[in-house]
C-alpha cells in the first residue's frame, strides 16, 4: 500500500477502530473471575471459609478443558479397555460350549475388512452392535476364516462408545507409531523405545474407532 | 462537611499488601475492564482474556509490591503484566484460534442484513484483522488506537521508546488497512477504500 492510498484509508481505518472501541467499552470480564480472585485472596489469607488452599482456587477456562481432559480422557480409555478385555475373556468362555447359539456373518463382510499383511488376517464385520469385539471373530469362524486367537503380544483399545462395525464397512490399517507418541497419547506402551505395530479400526467417516498394539 | 475522596491507586496497593481484602476488591473493580478489554482484543478469546484477568490479579496479589508509583501508573503496570501473560498465551495456544468470518459470507449476507448486522460483521472483521498482526503491532494499535493509553504509558508497558511505539502504531494501522482491503472487507469496515473497490 503506497503513501497515498494510506492517506485514502486512513480516515475510514481511525473511524472503524473508534467504532470498535465503543464497542468494547462496555465489555467486562464476569463476575466468576471476581469470585475466584477473591477466594483465592482468602485461602492466601488464612480467611475462615476458604475451603482450598493457596492459589488453587483458580481454574482458568482453557485449564478447566484441559483438567477435564486429564481426568476424563485416561478413565474413559481404561473403562474401554476393560469392556474391551471383558469382552474378549467372554468370548474365550463360550467357545466350546455347546448350545451357544451364533448367527451366520454377512456375505462378503469378511472380505472385505482384511487389508492386513499380517496379525489380523481374519477381521470380520458383525451385525450385532452390542459386541464390539467378540463378534467379529465368532463371525470370521462361522464364515470359514481362521479365526485369530487372543494373543498375549496384542492389547486391544476400543475409541469408540458403541459397536466398532456397528454401521458400514470399516477399514483396518496397518501403521507404525513410536512409543512416546503413544504414551503421549495416554496408551501405556511398556517395552523398549522404538515402533510399535498398530492396527487401526477406521470407520467410514475416517475416525478411528479401535485399534490394537503390540505389547 | 468534607467529602470523601477515593482513595488513589497507590494507597489501594499499600492498603492490599497489608492484606485488606476491600482494598483489592476495589482495585480489582477499578482496573478490570481494562485489563480484560486489552487482553480479548489482543487474542479474539473471551476464555483466555478471563486467564489473562485472573493472572494479573494474581499477580498483583502476590507481587504487587513491585510496582513503583514513581515510575509508572498502577494501569501502565497492569498492562506491561498482562501483556506477558497475553503474549504466553498466544504463544500457547495460538494453533487452536478460530476466526469464522470469511469475506464472502460477510459481502453475501450484508447485502441483505440489516444496518445493525453489517455493523456487528464489520467489527468482526476488524476483529479478526487486528488478531492477525504481529503481536508487536497489534499491541500498539490495542493500547493507543482502542484503549486510549497515550504513547508515553504504551511505550512504558511495551518497554519500548515512544519513537518506537510511533513507529510501530504507522506500521501496524497501514498493514491492518491492507489486510482489510484486500480481503474485501472494504465495502464496511472502511468505507473510503469501499469507493476505490468499486468503481
């Protein structure tokens, strides 16, 4: 912008920052931040009430998020992994029973959910959303395929909150990730620093819904 | 009958450094909104200007003896506080800004919006306009063009010479022009360049 057209704009540029200015004027920040200045001036006091000590009291917005985040974030990943261990141990326990009453897999599912080189060479779809991870293997029997027995070296961890292959056809891909990254995750990935081989459940909307890893 | 004067600055400091709660309640009253107002239009964040308030109240409760009346005023100090917390932050969390305003959404709506919606767009893109200078310059323009610091006090909460923040404040309102023209903000936020545009 030469001399000149500054010149041009500047009239009009000094008028639209006056006008932001009034409109900010009258902006403030809410009285919660007042409310927990002063509680925290009371914990530093030693005040009677003050029910958290020091600076505590304080929780900004963006540590609030982040808070949650911490807390919810790893109790939630371990809540699915349970549900995901329980379910597979369940599985584990019906297999030689007699009476134990499995539906047929939808042709074709089967096929086209193994991508893999390697490790999951028999992921199967089932048709039953309540059980994320037992079905498919009950389904990939049923349908013929090998299934693949639970390993020791694999621990599953299931993203999602609902069946894995509850709707569409989902994509299982192969991909290596370091272990800090993971651990940075929040996914304990105890061994040697180095790759680990992770095999990740995508649905067709691209989000990733399970995965399984190397111990 | 005398009547009673507020208490100053200063002696609200000394009055909270011995621990009286009043006296920060009531300086926390004084200066907030200005601290607040510095620290949103410095980051277009409602969230992280309420951080920013609470840091330097925090930081008055802890340091406030730092700050000598004789060198600078109680907002200069406040500011030159909250301007390091504001820069950290921006540093920090930055990536995760939004600005939603795109300049055909703004032409496209206030050829039928009313006066008062057009209005409200332009701020908003002044708004996103200003976010996205360098901090150097937009701090400037934030202190002398839309609070009202003089150059003397920006320059001692910038830390800066008063040449330097001049300097600064031409640089920054040409490349704040230049931004809103050429992303056709013209039309409302700056009328004059509005007739250049179209004709």
């Amino acid at each position: 912008m030469t001399a000149d057209e500054m010149d041009e704009h500047e009239p009009a540029l000094r008028e639209a920052l006056r006008a932001l200015a009034a409109a900010e004027a009258s902006s403030a920040a809410p009285p919660r931040v007042e409310r927990a200045l002063l509680r925290a001036w009371d914990a530093r006091h030693g005040r009677a009430g003050a029910s958290v000590a020091g600076d505590e009291t304080i929780v900004s917005g963006t540590a609030r998020v982040r808070r949650a985040r911490q807390i919810w974030g790893p109790a939630v990943a371990a809540g699915l992994l349970w549900a995901a261990l329980v379910a597979v141990s369940d599985w584990v326990g019906t297999q030689d029973r007699p009476g134990v009453e499995r539906r047929a897999p939808r042709a074709g599912l089967a096929a086209e959910a193994r991508p893999l080189d390697g490790g999951w060479r028999d992921a199967a779809v089932p048709e039953d959303p309540v059980l994320p991870s037992a079905r498919p293997i009950d389904h990939a029997r049923e349908a013929g395929l090998p299934a693949p027995r639970p390993s020791a070296r694999w621990t599953a961890v299931v993203l999602a909150d609902e069946s894995v292959t509850a709707e569409g056809v989902p994509l299982v891909v192969r991909m290596r990730v370091s272990r800090e990254a993971l651990e940075a995750l929040g996914v304990p990935a105890p061994g040697a620093a180095g790759m680990v081989d992770v095999d990740m459940v995508v649905g067709e909307d691209g989000v990733a819904q399970a995965f399984t890893l190397e111990r | 009958m005398s009547e009673a004067t507020e208490p100053s600055d200063a002696e609200l400091m000394r009055r909270a450094g011995a621990g009286e709660r009043e006296a920060f309640a009531e300086l926390y009253a004084r200066h907030q909104a200005t601290v607040y107002r510095f620290a949103r239009l410095m980051t277009a964040s409602e969230t992280v200007a309420e951080d920013v308030v609470q840091d330097v109240f925090l930081a008055v409760m802890r340091e406030g003896s730092r700050w000598d009346a004789a060198r600078s005023s109680l907002t200069t100090y406040l500011f030159g506080i909250a301007r390091h917390h504001t820069r950290r932050r921006w540093l920090r969390e930055r990536r995760f800004t939004v600005l939603d305003i795109t300049c055909e959404r703004a032409h496209g709506r206030a050829a039928d919006a009313s006066d008062e919606l057009a209005h409200h767009e332009s701020l908003a893109r002044l708004r996103g306009a200003l976010v996205r200078l360098p901090s150097r310059y937009r701090e400037v323009i934030v202190l002398c063009d839309l609070q009202g610091v003089s150059y003397t006090d920006a320059a001692a909460a910038v830390g800066c010479a008063v040449g330097t923040v001049r300097s600064r404040l031409h640089r920054g309102r040409r490349m704040l022009a230049e931004r809103l023209t050429r992303a056709g903000a013209c039309r409302t936020a700056l009328p004059a360049a509005a007739m250049r545009c179209e004709t």
